[in-house]
C-alpha cells in the first residue's frame, strides 16, 4: 500500500501565518501537523512507501523537512509544479498526478496534510482489509452549522455509503466525512476517467459521490475528534487541545 499525503495547497486563508511556511509544517504541540501525521502513517505495516505531493512554492521547504526527519518509511516528495493559488491542480488531479508521476499501481491511502485526527490509521485499515473494498472515513458532527462545511453521507445498514453531498445546504444526516481515503488498485484508473469526464478535481471528497455510481464504498466510524486546520481561528483552537 502507498500513502499519498496532500500538502498542494496555498493556504491563503491563513495569512500570514502561511505567506513562507506550508500548512502542514506548521506547529502544533512542539510538532508539524505533518509530524503527527506521519507518526499515524508509521504504524500502518501495510504502507510501505509515503509520497508528499506540494508546490512549486514549498517544494524544497518539504525536501528539506525530510531531509532531516528520521523515519521508517521511504518519503519522496513531489512538486506538482504549480506556483499560485489561480494555477493549483486540485486535490483529486495531484493524487492523479503522483500515481503518474511515481508509477503507482497498488493500493493507495489518501491523506490531506492538513488534518489531524483522534483515531489510529491502523484501525481504517484493517476495516478496509474486512470490507475487501474502497473505504472512506465519517465521524458524527451534531452541530448543524459545522456539519453544512464538510461532505456528508448516508450509509446502510452494511455501513456501505449511498449518498454523499459535498457542503449541504440541507445535510440528510450527522455523518462527516474528512479526507481520508483508501482505494483499491482497481480503483485507481477511474481516478483519471473522473478527471477526463470533466469532473471537479478540487476538493478530495469531490470524488466519491462519482465512485460510488461505479463500485461499493465503505464508511470507517471513527470515535473522537478531528481537526480541520483551514482558519488562523482553527489554528489557533488546537494550539490549546494538544500539549
């Protein structure tokens, strides 16, 4: 299994905290976000190579944290070569532009490098591995103006997902998704087919209600929190959850 970690992003809403510095480098409890990321990724037996898809922008920043950083896992980083905010690929073209890139014909986590999470990786995985099928994470958010910024989904009884709507007006239930995603090997060409029908390759979850009019995909029910870091407010926020 391959880990895509997404760290492509400008961050222009956080100003100026991330005018030189990428999102997921910022510190969090004496760490990067990336760092509390990658300690996930390093329990997860399974993946065995981790790949940082960023800019053009941020590039050597990445190659150099790397550099420095010890780590179990081979880490390459990937400049998806844009240099704007205006010009960015899009989450769902730069996991399309690693698999290209690196050659990837394997199972593949996706990650955004921007989110930092209760739940180990090494339960999603072994929920996947039971599923025999393409995973995705939700978790209950009650609160109904919190729950209208993220996608939202509807599931079976099996747990297999039936709906998902990205940012709803009108959410037909409590259950966020975060981007955190596993795919089978099988899956991987329809990323490109989604992305040649016209689709939108921004935001990650923009993918799945695609998928799921092609193959069953499951919903991993995680307890705890996550945080989406996208507002200085946010940042700041779990600068007093984590000591």
């Amino acid at each position: 299994m391959k880990c895509i970690i997404l760290a492509a992003g400008y961050a222009t809403r956080l100003y100026p905290l991330t005018k030189n510095t990428a999102k997921p480098l910022l510190k969090v409890a004496g760490k990067s976000i990336l760092e509390h990321i990658l300690e996930k990724v390093e329990r997860v037996t399974a993946v065995d190579e981790v790949y940082i898809v960023t800019n053009e922008k941020f590039f050597n920043s990445f190659v150099d944290w790397v550099n420095e950083y010890e780590y179990s896992k081979n880490i390459t980083v990937i400049n998806d070569e844009t240099t704007t905010n205006d010009n960015r690929l899009g989450a769902i073209a730069d996991i399309q532009y690693v698999i290209d890139k690196a050659g990837i014909d394997d199972e593949l986590m996706v990650l955004a490098g921007d989110n930092l999470f209760d739940f180990e990786l090494t339960d999603f995985v072994s929920f996947y591995m039971e599923m025999g099928a393409d995973s995705i994470t939700t978790h209950e958010i009650n609160e109904i103006e919190e729950i209208k910024r993220t996608g939202v989904i509807e599931v079976d009884e099996d747990g297999k997902v039936v709906s998902f709507e990205e940012k709803p007006q009108h959410p037909k239930s409590n259950l966020a998704v975060p981007p955190f995603y596993i795919y089978q090997k099988e899956t991987l060409p329809l990323i490109k087919q989604y992305i040649q029908e016209g689709n939108n390759p921004d935001a990650p979850g923009n993918f799945v209600p695609w998928l799921i009019q092609h193959k069953n995909v499951y919903a991993y029910k995680f307890e705890g929190q996550r945080y989406d870091i996208g507002t200085v407010e946010s940042y700041e926020r779990v600068q007093t959850l984590f000591f």
